[in-house]
C-alpha cells in the first residue's frame, strides 16, 4: 500500500524495464528496504560500480537466461536435446565468453563488479563442438565422417532417381499426361495417361481428380526409393548419436553453466541499478545510524528535472518532527513524498535524486497521504484517516519515519486541529522522525513551543498567485487564501469581514486588500409578472399583427392590426377602416410571416401617408401634432 501512495511502485516499474532476465525482474518486484547495515552498503557500492562500468564501457553482453536453464535441467534428466536447444546453449556461451571479456576490460577502473570475470566458465570445448556440428537447428554435414558420407549418398540417389524418371518419361512420351515428373507422398512418379496404366511398371502412388492422369513410381525408382529409405534410417541414427553425445557434454557442464547464469542474474540486478541511476541521475547516499535526514537539491524521482523545483531538506539532527504549512497546491504533498521516497530508494540499495544526501537506516516507513475513504467499509474519508494513524501510532518506534498530509482534516475545523495536536504528541514522544503537512494555525503555534518539533513553509508569489515550491525550515507558513481571493476580484470589505471572522478584530489591520466594492449595475433581467389573459390562452395568441382574415358572414378579408385582448376582441383593418370584431366572427386566411418580410414596418399598411409624416416627427422631435384613429 504504502508503495503506491508515494510512487514506489512507479519507480519500480522503470527499475524493472531496465532489467534483462526474468530473475532479475522479480527481485526487484519484490525489493523493499535492507535492515542489515552491512548488506545495505554493499548493495549501494554495487549500485555506483555498475554505473561507472556502464559509463565508461557502456551496457554489458547480457541475455535472459530462464530458458538455459531448462534446458541445462533437461540436460541433466539425460533427455537428448535438440538442436534448437543447444544452439541456445551455444549463444549463452558466447555471451559469457563476452562478459567475461567486458568484465576484464573494467578491472583498469579497479571496480569491484569486473572481478566476477574470474567466476566465469566459458565452456570453450563444449562452445567449439556445438558451433561445429550444429548450424541452422540441425545437425550439420560435417559433424562427422560417417554422417557427411551417408548424406553424400543420399544425394546420389536423389540424382539417379530423377535421372530415371526422366528416361522413361522420355521413352515412353505417348503415354504420358505430361514431359516431366512429380512428387507424391515423399515419392517421385510419372504422371501417365489412363489408357497406358499397364504399360508402365510401377507402382500406383496417386491419381488425379478426374481420374484421367495416374502417378505411377516406376519399378527402377522404386528400388532406388527402397534403398534410400535404408540410408535415412542410418542418418537418423548419426543425427541422435551426435545429439546425445552433445547432450551429455552439456549434462557434464550443467552445474558449472548453472552457476554462470545466477551469476548473470546477479549482474543483471546489479547493473539495473547502475542503469536506474543513471535514468534519473542518481548520486550515491552516505548511510548513517544517527536517525539523521540531509537531502541537497533532492528532487522527485518521477518529475522532470526541467520543472522540479530542488528541495533542501534536513531532520533528526535537533528535531525529529516537521509541521509544513503553506497554500494549496504549494508543493506540500509533493515535498514530503520526495523525502520519503528518496530515504526509501537509499534504504533498497539504490541511488536517490539529490545532489548530495545523508540518510538514515529506518525500520520501518509510514504513510498517510490523500483521500483514505474505503467505501467496502463503509468508513467516512475522516473514518479511514483515523483508522490509518490508529494503526501507525500503534506500530511507530524511534526508528520509524512517518509521513502524514493534512493532519486532523476531513471534519470539525476546531476538533480537527486538536486531533491533530494529540497525533503529533504521540509521534514526538515514540522518537520516530515525521513529517506533516497542515493548514491549522494552532498547529503552527503548538509545533513552534514544543521541543523536538520545527516549523517548514512552503513559499508563495503573492504578487502572481503561484507556488515557488521551496522549503523554508523553521518558519511556519500561510494558507494565503486571503491574498488568493483579493487577487482574484473578492472586494475588500469582505475580505476584512473573512479576517475578523477567522483571527479577530485586531487581525484585520494586518492585512491590505486592493479590490473595492464592485458597482452594481443592472443585468436588464427582471421578473415579469404574467397578466391575466382569457380564460382560454390560446385565443389571445391565435392571430398576430399583419396576419390577413376573413371576417364572417361576408368572408370579407381584413388585416390584424391589434392582437386578441383578454376579453376575446380583436382589430381588423377592412378598407381602410380599423374595427373591433370578436374573435369568433374571425377565420385566418394567410398568416403574416408568409406576407412580409422579417421586421417589415407595419405602419405602411395601417397609417396614411399623413400620419407616418406625424409619426415620424413624433419620433425625432417634439411636437403638438396628433394622429386620430377611427373607431
């Protein structure tokens, strides 16, 4: 678990691409920290050995060996191998033959992993008889006299049955269905015409699918054939004489060639750490038992070196706990994932991302990081929480390392903060060195008093609203939610109202805010109230201005000058007169969409020449003239 909240696991995975053989990748699979003072060190000098040997000669000659070493078992069973199989073994003896030779190279650098040469078997005599008698996973020619001599006949034979086939298809051309002969079943024959089937001794082997074409074996081919099975026998008998005789060469060499490979599995971890190193750009870490952190420039192994910001960090010298506070997304998480991250990779023998590091052996790691909610539980976010340092509180000793991310959160502010103030307690009286993350102002102050515990802050821009990710140590941080919210056009009045809210009333003098109470201005929403309309609302919407009517009886047709109103009447221009009509005695001929065009001035069809002038002046001046509407 508590590798993947700190991104062990993911570290891991790159490790484990870097290795070769199957071995190798599952000691790293299960890798986690070394408590032997003296295994460890020896695994980090390992570690920088194989780096320097890779820098300075590059990667080494290495295969997975998994399938040798089946094969060196079924060696050993005294099952004979097949030439696949001891082919396998020839290239695995080259290999070592090369590693043995970039080992050597690497003693002029005096570095300890080029001294594993001298426990290298190359197997020269076994390499040399494999690299003879097989080529191309079979049994070559040349393995021996007796093998090279049955083939040679073999061939001969070939040649003369062909030849045979050919001078009877020549002498017998109006009997055959074609000029030339064929293969069946392994056997040569001569494609014959129905008709002639008796004509030609032989042996019927096959026929074609409309039965007009035999495939006869000629007797004198048939002989040959009978002969030359003889001799195939004779080979397979060489073939498995040599197979065996290989076989138990390697069977004699097992437990040597054994050896070699977990040696090459050795190596394969070894320099997977090198080649780690180097991915990430490694330094090696000083080890010490003094329960003492030092990181330089240390940096998360996962992020880019380009973007992350280095951290100077240090513990357990005066003080074993650390409280960091600072704004979201200040880097806190990231800081205290770093340290522990990097502390665990020394503790595995491996590299850290820091320039220079001091790292203490630890027994044991422990962590509290994100939303711990476990809903196959049934527990709460702050229910798991507590449950998680219920259970580190009950495992913690003075040589753990305990990393916990905003204590005493996920419930009752007040409560919350002095949860928060009895875990620390507990953890500065186990002796563990810890680190956590806060926003509790009273947390601050209790760390800031209390012996043994120190104040960190993440820095932040005020003036760009962005985390400049750096540790200070020994100064207590700020969430800077006040100095976010002005930044971001929170008016200033409020802000003073958040600051007496949360410090007091003399607090509010402190803080300097820029954004004034913005004007209101209105949005030209309002509420609309809805009239009283007909008692049927569909009535008053039925017709619209300019739609064309027929007024009942006459079926006169007018146009809609005034809508529907509530209580059912309508005006219809008939004429050039404007009536009131009910809306019963109205039918729709033609609705005005379809008469005129989108924002079409009405007014031409309702007013006189006379009363648009009046209108007009109406609208750009003052003036005593009216318009009368008839009635």
């Amino acid at each position: 678990m508590i590798e993947k909240q700190i991104e062990f696991d993911k570290v891991k995975e790159i490790w484990k691409n870097l290795a070769v053989t199957g071995e190798a990748k599952k000691q790293i699979e299960d890798r986690w920290i070394i408590l032997e003072e003296s295994t460890l060190r020896r695994e980090l000098r390992d570690t920088t050995d194989a780096k320097e040997m890779i820098e300075k000669l590059g990667n080494p000659p290495l295969q997975d060996v998994s399938e040798i070493l089946e094969i060196l078992e079924i060696s050993k069973r005294g099952d004979c191998l097949s030439p696949y199989q001891l082919e396998r073994v020839q290239s695995v003896l080259i290999i070592l033959e090369r590693l043995g030779s970039y080992l050597n190279r690497g003693k002029q650098f005096r570095n300890s992993i080029a001294y594993y040469d001298e426990s290298l078997d190359t197997q020269e005599e076994l390499k040399e008889e494999i690299l003879r008698q097989i080529r191309g996973e079979r049994v070559d020619d040349h393995a021996s006299k007796e093998l090279f001599e049955i083939r040679m006949k073999l061939q001969q034979l070939d040649e003369e049955m062909k030849r045979k086939a050919e001078t009877i298809i020549r002498n017998n051309r109006e009997c055959m269905a074609e000029n030339f002969y064929t293969t069946r079943n392994g056997r040569i024959c001569i494609p014959v015409k129905k008709e002639y089937r008796y004509k030609i001794a032989g042996s019927l082997v096959d026929k074609s699918s409309t039965g007009s074409t035999l495939f006869i074996e000629p007797e004198g081919v048939l002989r040959l054939g009978e002969e030359r099975q003889y001799l195939r026998l004779d080979e397979e008998n060489e073939v498995y004489r040599i197979l065996y005789t290989l076989t138990a060469m390697v069977s004699d060499c097992a437990d040597a060639l054994t050896e070699n490979m977990r040696l090459i599995e050795k190596l394969d971890y070894s320099f997977s750490k090198g080649k780690l190193s180097i991915e990430l750009g490694g330094t090696e870490p000083k080890i010490n038992l003094e329960r003492r952190i030092t990181l330089d420039q240390a940096r998360h192994p996962l992020m880019d070196p380009k973007v992350s910001v280095p951290l100077a960090f240090e513990i357990g010298v005066d003080n074993r706990g650390i409280v960091i506070t600072g704004p979201n997304t200040g880097g806190k998480t990231v800081a205290i994932k770093t340290v522990m991250l990097n502390a665990i990779m020394a503790q595995c023998g491996l590299h850290v991302c820091s320039r220079q590091a001091d790292i203490c052996m630890n027994s044991a790691y422990f962590c509290d990081i994100g939303d711990g909610q476990n809903l196959s539980d049934n527990l709460s976010t702050f229910s798991s929480h507590i449950k998680n340092v219920l259970h580190i509180l009950g495992e913690v000793d003075r040589d753990s390392f305990v990393i916990m991310d905003e204590l005493g959160s996920g419930t009752d502010p007040q409560e919350g903060m002095g949860i928060a103030i009895a875990i620390l307690e507990k953890l500065r009286e186990s002796g563990a060195n810890f680190l956590v993350t806060t926003h509790y102002p009273e947390v601050k102050e209790y760390a800031g008093r209390q012996e043994g515990i120190i104040n960190a802050r993440m820095t932040f821009n005020k003036e760009t609203l962005q985390p400049t990710y750096k540790m200070v140590i020994g100064e207590a941080g700020e969430s800077c939610a006040f100095y976010i919210a002005d930044r971001l056009g929170m008016p200033a009045d409020m802000l003073n109202i958040a600051v007496k809210a949360a410090y007091g009333e003399k607090a509010a003098g402190i803080y300097t805010f820029h954004n004034k109470e913005p004007e209101k201005t209105a949005s030209g929403k309002k509420i609309r109230k809805t009239k009283k309309t007909h008692k049927n609302a569909e009535i008053t919407t039925r017709y619209q201005i300019g739609d064309s009517v027929y007024v009942l009886p006459d079926k006169k047709i007018g146009i809609v000058c005034e809508p529907i109103n509530e209580k059912g009447v309508l005006r219809v221009q008939i004429a050039g007169r404007k009536i009131w009509i009910n809306h019963k005695r109205v039918q729709l001929h033609v609705k005005a969409e379809e008469l005129y065009p989108e924002d079409y001035d009405m007014s031409i069809v309702f007013d006189n020449v006379e009363d648009r002038k009046k209108r007009h002046d109406m609208e750009r001046k003052y003036t005593t003239e009216t318009i009368t509407y008839e009635s």
